[in-house]
C-alpha cells in the first residue's frame, strides 16, 4: 500500500500517544478515519486535531477486550465509511509485577487488552479488509515482544503472543496470495503515557524499593523517540510492506543484541536490573 489517499484506517487506543500521531499523520495523507478508544474524552481531543484535515473522522468509545463490541465496530466502520483498508491494533496497557505475586485477574486484564483486543481486532476486520481489495494488519507488539525483562512476565506473555500471531497471519496471507498484508511493531521507549498509565501491585516496591510513581519516573527516562516519530516509522514500514518494524533506537540496539545472544542476553539484563537496584 504505497498511497493512502482514500483510504480508510481503523485505529485503536487512538485517544493519545501513538494512536492519536498514527490518526494525525494518516490524515496528512489523505486517508480516512476510523478511530476508537475506552478513554473518550482523549478521543474527543483526537478527532478535535483532525477537525481541518480534509477527512471524515469518526470515533467509538470501544474495549478491545470485548470480542462482541470489536466486531460491531468492523460492521460499524464498513458502514459509515464504505470499506476499511488497515486496522492497526494499537491499542494497549501495562502490568510491572513479580511472577509469584501476579493474580489472575491482573493476567486476564493485560492479556484481554494487549493480547485479545489484537485477536479480536484482527479477526473482526480481515473479511472487510479482503473485501476492499487491498488491505493491511498492523499489530504493535513491543521491544519486550522480542527480549523478555524481570517484572513484565505479563507484558512479555502478551507481547510475545502478539509477535507470534501476527508472523503466522502474515505467512499465512502470503501462501493464500491475498490482498490483504500484514506488520508486526515493535516500538522501544515511546514518548506515550503507557507507563503513567500503567499498573503495579506491591510486589514491586518490594522487591526494587521504590513506589510506583518512583519506578515510573525512572522508567520514562528511557522513552527517548518522540510518538510522531514512532507513528511516521510505522507507516513507512506498512508502505514498504514490512513484516517487522522495529521502532527507535533503543529497541534497534537490543534487537541485534539478541538476534547475537539469543539466549546470553538474559545475564545482560539480569546485570542491568541487579546494577540498578544497587545503586537505590
């Protein structure tokens, strides 16, 4: 998909951070939109943006992790728009937790959002997206979909599972000659508010001695590529039709470090995490 001029995007998580730089640049290219958060008033402040771009917007409070309501909003988009040609399952939510320590709800509410909500996207829309002729699944994994970390058992299980899903759909598309693609994201340390938004139960001031607004302070230190740059990488990688796009510099460097050290890489992490708590 080289020109998106006319055609139409669905994005999840589109209220802030890379959903909203992702709707704002697509629009810049003349393509239409579709958006949905659960977060509305950020929703209401995106489509605020779009007002002058020259392109119909409309915006869903929608929850990803609700299989029923994501595939009323693919009928949805098809009818208010025509047709659907890229669904970007962005959408998505963190947990910073001890395995011993995680619940099960906590699991099922990361693993609903960040793993099923790209499920059910995907699924939802591939049939509207063969239907229009030319298509694209673009699925944001992480930088922990490719190297696991201490204390995100939970994103990584998600992360990881979208990695894995998104390079057997892409495979299987190109056995089936369709029209339709499909990416996997892996995005570094984004300027987003995923961290400020995210969750942590006690295990984590336990064990790093820190409250979770001190760990989030410190983890946003490393969110060193700016949202927009994020959103104009991905659709550069959607354009040359990329299976994988790794997002930022950070996430460039420790993919290579475990594509050399697929399994070693582990000791340079645990050392990291060791030498940072030392040092509190």
């Amino acid at each position: 998909m080289k020109d998106f001029t006319n055609k139409v995007a669905a994005i999840t998580g589109a209220g802030s951070g890379m959903g909203r730089t992702l709707a704002l640049n697509l629009a810049g290219r003349g393509c239409h939109l579709a958006l949905s958060d659960v977060n509305t008033e950020g929703l209401e402040q995106t489509v605020a943006l779009l007002k002058d771009a020259g392109v119909k917007v409309t915006a869903d409070k929608v929850n990803v992790a609700d299989r029923e309501a994501m595939y009323q909003w693919a009928d949805k988009v098809v009818a208010d728009h025509g047709k659907v040609n890229l669904i970007f399952n962005n959408a998505g939510v963190a947990l910073a937790s001890t395995i011993a320590a995680v619940s099960y709800d906590e699991l099922e509410w990361i693993l609903g959002i960040n793993m099923w909500g790209v499920i059910y996207g995907t699924k939802a829309f591939l049939p509207h997206l063969e239907a229009s002729g030319e298509g694209h699944v673009i699925n944001t994994s992480s930088l922990f979909g490719l190297c696991a970390q201490p204390t995100q058992s939970a994103y990584n299980i998600s992360k990881f599972a979208v990695r894995g899903f998104t390079e057997s759909l892409r495979q299987e598309l190109d056995v089936q000659k369709s029209c339709v693609s499909a990416t996997s994201v892996h995005p570094g340390g984004i300027k987003t508010n995923i961290a400020r938004d995210s969750r942590a139960n006690e295990s984590i001031e336990q064990l790093t001695g820190k409250t979770h607004e001190q760990g989030v302070a410190e983890f946003e230190k490393f969110f060193i590529t700016s949202a927009e740059k994020a959103a104009e990488t991905i659709i550069r990688a959607v354009q040359a039709n990329k299976r994988r796009v790794v997002v930022g510099p950070d996430a460039k460097v420790l993919d290579v470090i475990v594509r050399l050290f697929p399994a070693s890489y582990q000791r340079l992490i645990t050392w990291g995490f060791k030498r940072n708590l030392q040092s509190h």
